[in-house]
C-alpha cells in the first residue's frame, strides 16, 4: 500500500476522485493522501497466517478472503459507480469484482509479477515445487484443493472465471503499472506494452554527504514488519558485528523482548521502529529480510544489500539483487557470526557492489516515480 500512496496524492491533485479500501490502521495515509477512506471491516481479517503450503496456500487463503468479501464490496462499488479500478497485484477480488461489473482495470503491482505471456502453469509449479520438502507438498495439495473449491463456489455464483496460478499472480489488467524498473524487475525486457515499469514511488530526500555520516560505517540491519521475530539471528549480529569498526542499527520490531537478547555490543543501537530513509541515507550496508520496499529504499541511495530472505517474493529480490552485483545474500537455516561477519566485511569493502546499488538505483530515478505512474493512469484512462 505505501507504494500507492504517492500516486493517489498526485491522481487527486489533478482532479480525480479516488476512493480507497483499506482498514482503519490505514485510515490516516489514505485521506493525508486526499482520498476517501472506505473500510474493508476487521483488520484482523486481512493478517496472513504463517503459510505452511507455498503458493497454492497464498492462493487458497486469498479466495477465502475473496468470498467473503465480494459481496459487500459489489454492493459499494454499485453505489459508487467508479469509471475504474486500480487494483493491487495480490487483490484476487478487485480482479473478480472487475468481471462482474465489467469495469476497466489497471493493476499496480510493488512486487515482481510472472509475465502470463511467457510462464506457464507447469513451469511455475516447477519453481515453486519442484524442491520443497514433503510437508510443504502436502500442505500445498491441501491449499490447491480450497482454492479450486472455492473458486468454484464464487465462479457459479457470481458468473466470473477464477484464474489459474500465473493468472492469479500477475493478476494483468489492461494497464499494468510496476514500481520499479525495468531493470531490475525479473526478466524485464520480455514484458510487453502494456506493462509500465514506473519505478519506486519515493518521496525521497538527497542521500546526505558520505563526510556527514561519521567516521564508522553505518551497518543498517531491519527485517521488517512482519518476519521478524528472529531473537536467533539478532544474537548472531551481536556477535558478528560487536568487535567490527562500524556502527550498527538494529530494529527488532515489538515481537522480540530485547532484554532477554543479552547485553548489546557498544557499536549497537537497538530499537524497536526507526525512520527508515533517514538511515539508509548514510548507511553502507542494509541487512534485510529483501521486502521490495526496504530493498527498493535502500537501493534507491545506493546501498549494497545483504539479504536473508524469510518468505515468497523476498528469495526473488535476494536472486535479482546477487545477479545484479548490488549485494549478497544470507540462505536460510541461519548463518553463523562468522558467516554474517564475512559477508558483511565484502560488502563493506569492495566498492563493486556499492557501483552496482548505485547503477541500480539510477534505473529507478529514470523510471519516473510517482508522476509517471500518474501520467500512464490518466493517458489509459483517456484512451
């Protein structure tokens, strides 16, 4: 949703009215964003469980929620009668809502999404199952049989065609507008026209002078918001990092108690929330769980990534950004202190992977942010 934010600010200021679902904790950034806010109903509802299943378990849960929304969001959209949507990338039910009411469509998507011209079915299975051990097969049987019997029940009922796993994925509209570019997006050079790399929607401050930001390098260590309950890892950092001449940030979020972490090396700061882009500005290296928005952040200012990624699309960002030279990547079962101060020290010390985050980062600024995206929603819309 941050991705979004930026765009309907600028949608508004030149005239539209846009009416955005979300929840309440969301409330406030959609009308600082000068749209109207229209609930969804409990937030709770839309808190992920931990997946056990891989995608078929992603796509399972997302009809469930599908079903049971649909039919209060039909009636809104019937009273509201937009001339569009602008749909997320993951709303399986802005794209089943689109059939029913036969409304134009443009998908805007903060992840990478599978190009439904060159994937299949079967070979997306494949990557996706083709190593998973055997519990996670089994869940995911489970998953693809709820969705196909979910699916089924919303497609006789409402007259809509549910979509197959490339489908449901890259949910493709008439107009799909990515936040990111082109180049760093999987395979982008094989998506067609009416795809629009616009890049990340920052509101972003000029990175601060590298004579600014103090002796010792900055070390930036965050895994998010929601995977981050890692008190293992944390402890891992202290001993890697604790002797090393660099400072270091650590967010741990509220689901750990750092009390019971132990004693925080000196160089360590800890907190629980912090400004991101005020530290990436100075940071040198970004230890993340490879969230496309911490990612996108970071390397927006040209800091080089180490990524240890925890679920879906973040082994995706981890395999674009080790191709792309502009980091280096932490496999999960976790990593020793050595290991972790090893990768960190490369990252700290070769100047290519910084050149690289840098080169990265001016394909995003050349992507055209927020305005961009705007411009190609108000030309579809007038075509």
């Amino acid at each position: 949703m941050n991705a979004t934010f930026p765009v309907v600010a600028e949608l508004v200021r030149r005239g539209e009215r846009v009416v955005y679902f979300a929840t309440e904790p969301f409330r406030d950034r959609v009308t600082q964003a000068g749209a109207e806010y229209v609930s969804y109903g409990d937030p709770a509802t839309f808190v992920p469980p931990a997946h056990t299943g891989g995608l078929y378990s992603v796509m399972a849960w997302s009809m469930g929620l599908a079903e049971t929304m649909l039919p209060g969001l039909l009636e809104r959209l019937r009273e509201i009668r937009p001339d569009y949507l602008l749909i997320d990338s993951m709303c399986v039910w802005g794209a089943l809502a689109r059939q029913v009411l036969r409304l134009p469509a443009a998908m805007l998507a903060s992840v990478f999404v599978p190009n439904p011209g060159v994937i299949t079915v079967d070979e997306m299975v494949r990557r996706a199952y083709g190593d998973a051990p055997k519990e996670v097969l089994l869940a995911g049987i489970g998953g693809l049989d709820t969705y196909l019997q979910t699916a089924q029940r919303i497609d006789r009922r409402w007259g809509t065609q549910s979509p197959n796993m490339v489908e449901f994925f890259a949910n493709r509209q008439q107009l799909n507008v990515v936040f990111t570019s082109r180049e760093f997006h999987l395979a982008g050079d094989s998506y067609d026209a009416s795809y629009r790399f616009t890049g990340p929607t920052l509101l972003a401050p000029d990175r601060c002078a590298e004579s600014s930001c103090g002796e010792a390098p900055l070390v930036y260590i965050s895994l998010g918001t929601i995977f981050n309950d890692r008190p293992d890892f944390y402890r891992a950092c202290f001993s890697a990092l604790g002797e090393e001449a660099c400072r270091v940030v650590l967010v741990t979020g509220t689901k750990v108690d750092q009390g019971a972490l132990g004693p925080a090396p000196a160089n360590f700061t800890l907190c629980e929330h912090a400004d991101q882009l005020a530290l990436l500005r100075p940071a040198s290296v970004f230890v993340t769980h490879g969230g496309m928005n911490g990612a996108s952040e970071a390397l927006w200012y040209g800091v080089p990534l180490l990524v240890f990624p925890q679920h879906g699309d973040q082994h995706l960002v981890a395999e674009r950004v080790a191709a792309l030279g502009a980091g280096l990547v932490l496999r999960p079962p976790d990593p020793g202190a050595e290991t972790l101060r090893g990768t960190v020290r490369r990252l700290l010390e070769e100047p290519a992977f910084r050149e690289c985050a840098q080169t990265v980062g001016q394909s995003f600024r050349a992507a055209g942010g927020w305005r961009r995206a705007s411009d190609e929603i108000l030309a579809w819309r007038a075509s």
